[in-house]
C-alpha cells in the first residue's frame, strides 16, 4: 500500500492515528522488524469495522498486532495496513461478578482490576504477556489452565467490515494455544467467568503465578515468549535443554539460558536471525529427538 493516494484516503479517515512506513521493531516485544506500509490506532469497533470496509473496498492486507508478544515482523516489513486496538480498553464487571474486557486492555490492567474488584478466576493470568484480544485468540494459559476454560463469550469483527457478533462459549472449540474463531474474524472484547473473592487470596495467588515466572523466565530480556508450542506429552523447552542448545546464537539472537523456549535479543538481533535461529532448533531437535517443533510465535510478512 505505497499508492499515496490510498494514504491520503487513509490520512483523512485517521488523522495523526496513522503512521506510514513505520518500524514494527518499536511495536514488538522482540525490537525487531522493518515497517509496515501503514500502522494505525484503533479508538473504538465502529472505527475498526470503516476501516475493515475500507481495506477490503480497496483490496488492501490488513492485520491486527495487540502489545507485540508473540509476533515477529520479518526483515522486509509488512505489505498493508496494521492496526492496534489500543483504544478498545474497557474493562468492567458485569452482574453476579463476571468480568468484561476489550481487546485492546492488556494483561496488567485486567489483573490489577480483578484485584481492585476482588474477582477471582483469573490470577492464572499473571504475567502471561499480551491484550485480552491475543489471550483470547491464543488460548493463552498455563500447565494447568487456560482461557478457554475461564471464557463466557466473545465478541468479534467480521474481517470484510460487515459487523460485529456473538458467540458463546458452547459455540466456541479450543486447542492448545488456539481458539478457534470464524475466519478473519477480530476479536473486540471478551467476558470471563470470574466470580467475588477475598482479595488477599487474590493478592496471594496472583503474586505467586509472578514469582514462578520471574524464577523460570527471562522476564529482564527482550523476548516474544514461547517460541515454540509443546508437543503432546512434552515440552518445547525440555526438547531444547535436551538437545545441548540453551545459549546457541544466531547474531544477536539467543536460545535463553533461563528458559530454551524462549529466545532473547541481546540487543543487536535482526528479525532474520531471530528466524535463522529458528530453523536450526527446529532440525536439531529433530535430529535429536525425532520431533518437528511448530512455532507459536506468529510471523508477519510470511510464513516461518
């Protein structure tokens, strides 16, 4: 989308919300990428679903990047239009307890509300980075528990800008890391299953899930989380570790010392590193232990 009188149109539907030709290594937990053709701040779903129009009038790409995690931009940067629903942050409880909260609020102010609230039911959530939009997309969780069994309901954008709908749990499936959602379609806000608690309990415990993963992760480095997603009956970062390949580096990408799921910049990291390095845990852990790891991070700009 370099047409400058596409940019025109989209200046005039978004004023100073639009950024052209915009670095996404400021927009990614990695610091790594080339621009897209066009980044821009979502303020409400009215505004997602014009631009959606917009996009698919136009036959312009369009993708959607929550706080960054678990997104890697390649080297050659994104064709199109990226958007962040930065503006979609509300975050409420409902009647009998339940809580209610857009894509775009991120994991510290869902937390800290529930905690304010004294909600309990999602203290599982602590530290796993992101919005409300990629957890729910995500099936974000833990060993022991996951969105979607805390999930009531999710509100979603229909990709070609048509409208916004429904579905509750029971019309929702979920597998690891993945919920599964109509094609294209964007999530906008979500309602958990959260119910009154005593908020000490709720301190506690939320405190504990932060101490686990400061002891087990490399909170203090530049990171994307996971990289790759456990295989049945394992763990990526075992497969790793077994393999003798914590600390290998690519440039300036690295195989965690903390965590071999995990892969950090040390400060100098390209997006082609970061994707090198990739490829050589991938076939060594397949020479290794017989496995083809599956990435978790999601690429944009191609496909791993």
């Amino acid at each position: 989308m370099r047409s400058e009188a596409l940019r025109t149109e989209l200046r005039a539907l978004l004023g100073r919300r639009v950024a052209f030709d915009e670095p996404l290594s400021r927009h990614t937990s990695l610091r790594v990428g080339g621009p897209a053709d066009a980044l821009a701040r979502i303020d409400s779903r009215e505004e997602l679903l014009r631009i959606q129009h917009w996009c698919r009038d136009r036959g312009v790409g369009c993708w959607v990047v929550g706080s960054g995690f678990n997104t890697l931009a390649r080297e050659e940067g994104v064709r199109g239009l990226v958007l962040r629903l930065s503006g979609l942050r509300r975050v409420e409880r409902l009647d009998g307890g339940s809580l209610r909260a857009e894509a775009g609020a991120t994991h510290t102010q869902v937390i800290r509300f529930c905690e304010q609230a004294a909600l309990t039911g999602l203290e599982f959530g602590a530290g796993i980075p992101g919005t409300v939009g990629g957890w729910v997309a995500m099936n974000a969780g833990i060993r022991e528990r996951e969105m979607g069994d805390v999930l009531h309901a999710v509100e979603y954008a229909e990709p070609s800008g048509e409208g916004c709908f429904a579905l509750a749990r029971e019309e929702l499936s979920f597998e690891y890391r993945c919920t599964h959602l109509p094609d294209g379609a964007v999530v906008v806000a979500a309602t958990f299953e959260t119910r009154p608690g005593e908020p000490e309990r709720i301190r506690a415990a939320t405190r504990a899930q932060l101490e686990q993963r400061r002891a087990s992760q490399p909170v203090d480095r530049l990171s994307c989380g996971s990289v790759f997603k456990n295989p049945p009956g394992d763990h990526a970062g075992r497969l790793i570790e077994a393999a003798n390949l914590k600390g290998l580096r690519v440039g300036g990408a690295e195989v965690s010392e903390v965590h071999a799921n995990f892969f950090v910049n040390r400060g100098e990291a390209t997006a082609d590193d970061v994707l090198e390095l990739i490829g050589h845990v991938r076939e060594r852990v397949l020479q290794h232990a017989g496995l083809c790891l599956e990435t978790e991070v999601r690429v944009l700009g191609g496909a791993t």
